[in-house]
C-alpha cells in the first residue's frame, strides 16, 4: 500500500532543499529546476513494497528522504543498500532508458518523487535548461565528474528565481496598500477634521507610526524589485544591481530624515546615530547565527574585511574629531551649536569617503578578488518582468511610498515630541528601531536562503550607510536650511549630550575593526564581546540625560 502526502504542508523553500541533495538536479541551472516544484511527490511506502522493477520503463527518480530500501539486478546475488540522502532511478530523467535494478522498500520509507513528464515538461519550455542536460548527459557518458555549486548558493538561486517569476500580488503590496488607505484617511481627516484625534494623542502617535512602518517596508521592496527588474532588462551583473538596489532601498530613510528636520532637526541628527548603534547590536547579534567551522569560525567575505575595514577607520576618526571638538567648544564655551557650513563640511566629507568607497568595491570586485558565493545572482537569468510597465510601477511604488510614508513618520515625530511631550532621544530611539525592521527584514529573508554573505553585508552596509550616508545627508540639510533661512532652529546643538553621542561612534566601530580585522572571521566569543559593548553604548545612549 501507497500513501501519498499532500504536497501544499511543503513550502517551494523545504522541497528545493531536498532538491539540492540530487546531483544531477544540482548541477542543472537552480533557475530552471525551481520550476519543478509543483510536481513534486512526497510519498510513502510500506516496508517491503516495490518502489522500481528491473526493465521496466524509467518513468521517475526517488530521493529518499527517510528510511532504508534494497537494490538488486537480476541474474546477482548481490544486494545494495540505500537509506536516507540517496537518489535511485535518476538516469531514467537523463535517458529514460528501462530500469537497470528493482528497488524495495526495507523499512517504511518516505520519498520525494520526480516523475519524467513533468521533468520533461520543464525541459521542453526552457531551451537553455535542454541545452545544460544534453551537456550534462555527455559528460555522464564519458566519466567527466561535474562541477557542483554550492548548496546554499544553489537553493537560493532557485528561491529568488521563484519570486522574480511570480505575477500575483506580493504580500508586502498587501500591507503597503494598508498603510496608504491609513494615510489617506490621515490626510482627509486633517482637512475635514472628521475624527478629533487631537483629543486622543497616544493613539493618533501609535497609528502614525504603524502607517508610516506599513508604506517605508513596501517603499524599500519597490526600489529592490525595481532595480532587479531594471539589472535583468539591461543584463547588469548581481554586483551592480545589489548595490544600486542596496543604496536605493534607503531613500525612503532620506525621506524621513528630511521631513524630520523640518519637524526638530535635534531628532534628525539623533535618529540618524540611535540608527547605527541599533545596526551595530544587530551585526553583533546576526553574528550567533553565522554557520561556524570546526574551529569555531566563520570567514569574513574579502571585501568585508578589507575595504569594509578601512571604511570603519574613518568612522573611527572622524567620530573622535568632532566629539572632541564639540566637548572641547562646550567646555570652554566657545561655540553653543554647530550649523550652516560647519555641518555642510562635515557632511560632505563623510559622503566623499563613502563614494570612494564604493569604488573601491566596484574595483575589488572587477579584479575577481571577493568570494563568489557572497554575490547575489545576476537578475538576467531569474526571470524578472523586464517590460517598462512593470519596472515603471516598482519606481512609483517606491517614490509614492517614500513620501507618504516620511510624510507620517514626520508628523509621528511632531505629535510625540510637541503634544506628548516625550523625550527627544526616546522619541528618536523608537524611530530608529522601527525605522530598522525593513533591514531586518531583508537580512533574514537573505539568511534564510542560506545567503549568507549577502545578509552580513546588508546588516554591515546597515552601518555604513547610515554613518557615511544617512547621517551626513540630514547635517547637510540641516546646515543648507541654516545658511538659506537664517534660522538659529536649523543647527545641533553643541551640549553633553550631542557631544557623547559623538564621542560614543568612536569605540563602537573601533570594536567592529578589530573583531572583523583580526582574524578575518568572527566566533561567538566575538559575538557575545561586540554584543555586550553595544547595548552598554545604548544603555548609556539612551539614560544619559537630554
């Protein structure tokens, strides 16, 4: 007897895992083979059921998930044993020649089957993935061993190129049409005043936040798909679209910043450092889940640690430059606030540094010096929706939901700050966590595909661009608004507390160094010491009085 599992409790992620342990499977494009999904069977079969007969026609392959089965030929008194992590039947998806062995279950034994039509099916629609198995074939026929990817890189692949083909609605359009149904209902109700949510400021706070959350998320997805769909149109390699996609995907955090400064340009400049030290603790943090070796290790990706390492030396640097000036101004009393040119000098350095940076990384890149399975795919090859419409409505998706949702985080900031009252550094910190979800986010959907390169890029750019990007974009508007209007209101001021938090960038990115730059790898012990040093610099970051 044969019982047939339902194969809708199987997400596409679990079957393509099971997938990438078949060698001829895994040495065909990931890309193509994702598309076998839904034809797979998870079966079951009693102990001592026949699973192939010996000259019968191929007409599928089994990988056997969990127990044990044995292989005869007829005419052989020998008997081979196969158990969990085996493939028998797979030449009859390369030939389809007649069964050279019969296979009987030992034990109850669950499979995952893969029948020939469907696999044929496959082949038949994608010209490349037929031209991949006829090399494949001849290489089998002639004793050439193949090449196999990397596992994690492969499963990836395959799962990226299932989203990029998919055509319906995403879930995170879902919830960003929420959001701006909220923010239009905002934006209604403070023209015809039709509900009084002055009179009920915690909540009309509280749903702000949670609509400016909604539509920044669905912000970030657009501008990513967007410049994925734009790579695969104009075959840019997975380097130069993750990067630009990687830069885009913080706009909306420039939209926030510029509606904060508008609001309390105090709480622009803090949100913006309150960011990093919370990217800090989840580098510090994502680094316990980071597959280790025997040793205990994990090894940095190249560009990581050397470009990347020279990157949190100026951070160093500067952080202790002007937190030493600005306590030094407030000790002495010469200066009360930095502003206008001060500020616009300071931002545009730190940006020059990052635009070199990148370079740097363009470089390093090109000369082949950074680890393969650390770049994402190039998005020519996933299947994208590569026609202007659909590349046009990511971009407007992205544009719209930048604006209307720093738009509602700016009046979040307003109502917490002028009629709640709350702290400056609370109100920015809160800013700053959330701000960070849709980073989260994007770092363990990476994670959970097995990139793991990418996700620890993505949480270690979560710093670099914040101190060398975000940061200096809010001191350059700020200071541009001071020198345009006059206004004593567009500036920092220079107190204790600005000066710490200053003073603190220093010892946070000089941990990162020389964790990341000793070894080129990181441990747990390295990972408990960065976690405790960044939430004692939030501790004291946010008790510190304002």
């Amino acid at each position: 007897m044969i019982a047939e599992v339902g194969r809708q409790t199987h997400d596409p992620e679990d079957i393509l895992t099971r997938l990438s342990h078949i060698e001829i499977l895994r040495a065909l494009p990931p890309e193509e083979i994702q598309a076998l999904v839904p034809f797979v069977e998870h079966m079951v079969f009693p102990a001592g059921a026949p699973i192939i007969e010996q000259g019968a026609s191929g007409d599928a392959m089994y990988f056997i998930e969990s127990g044990a089965a044995a292989v005869r030929r007829n005419g052989s008194s020998e008997t081979w044993h196969v158990k969990e992590g085996s493939v028998v039947g797979e030449m009859a998806l390369l030939t389809g020649e007649v069964r050279s062995a019969s296979v009987k279950a030992e034990t109850e034994l669950s499979v995952w089957r893969i029948s020939k039509t469907a696999f044929d099916k496959i082949v038949a629609e994608s010209p490349n993935l037929k031209d991949e198995l006829d090399e494949l074939v001849k290489q089998r026929l002639k004793g050439i061993a193949i090449a196999l990817p990397n596992q994690n890189v492969w499963v990836s692949t395959a799962l990226r190129a299932l989203e990029a083909r998919y055509r319906g609605l995403y879930t995170w359009q879902g919830f960003m049409g929420i959001g701006l149904a909220m923010w239009l209902f905002l934006f209604i109700n403070n023209v015809y005043n039709l509900v009084a949510l002055t009179d009920y400021e915690w909540i009309n706070a509280g749903f702000q936040l949670l609509c400016g959350l909604l539509i920044l998320q669905g912000s970030c997805e657009g501008f990513v798909i967007g410049v994925e769909r734009m790579g695969a149109k104009f075959k840019w390699d997975g380097f130069i679209s993750g990067t630009i996609g990687s830069l885009l995907s913080t706009l909306p955090e420039f939209v926030v910043i510029g509606f904060l400064v508008w609001v309390e340009p105090l709480a622009a400049f803090i949100t913006s450092i309150a960011t990093i030290f919370n990217n800090a603790l989840a580098f510090s943090i994502y680094s316990f889940f980071l597959p280790k070796d025997r040793q205990g290790c994990y090894t940095m990706p190249r560009s990581l640690t050397k470009a990347g390492g020279e990157l949190m030396i100026a951070g160093c640097a500067i952080a202790l430059i002007v937190g030493t000036v600005m306590l030094v101004a407030k000790s002495e009393n010469v200066r009360t606030q930095m502003q206008g040119f001060d500020l616009i000098i300071i931002g545009l350095v730190l940006m020059v540094i990052y635009a070199y940076y990148i370079l740097v990384l363009i470089r390093y890149y090109a000369e082949g010096k950074d680890d393969v399975d650390s770049m994402p795919p190039d998005p020519e090859r996933l299947g994208h929706d590569t026609s202007w419409k659909g590349i046009v409505l990511m971009f407007v998706l992205g544009t719209v939901g930048a604006y209307c949702g720093g738009e509602v985080i700016g009046g979040f900031a307003e109502t917490a700050l002028k009629d709640l009252g709350l702290p400056t550094v609370l109100t920015s910190g809160a800013l700053a966590f959330f701000a960070g979800i849709s980073e989260y986010i994007i770092v363990y959907k990476s994670h959970r595909r097995g990139e793991l390169g990418i996700a620890l890029s993505n949480v270690f750019g979560g710093l670099t661009q914040v101190m060398f990007l975000l940061l200096p974009f809010g001191l350059l508007v700020i200071g541009i608004m001071g020198v345009l209007t006059g206004n004593p209101v567009f500036a920092i001021p220079i107190n204790l507390a600005t000066s710490l938090l200053m003073l603190l960038l220093f010892p946070l990115f000089y941990t990162l160094h020389q964790y990341v730059q000793q070894e080129k790898n990181l441990n747990n012990l390295d990972a408990a010491a960065m976690t405790g040093i960044y939430i004692l610099l939030l501790y004291f970051l946010f008790t510190f009085p304002n």
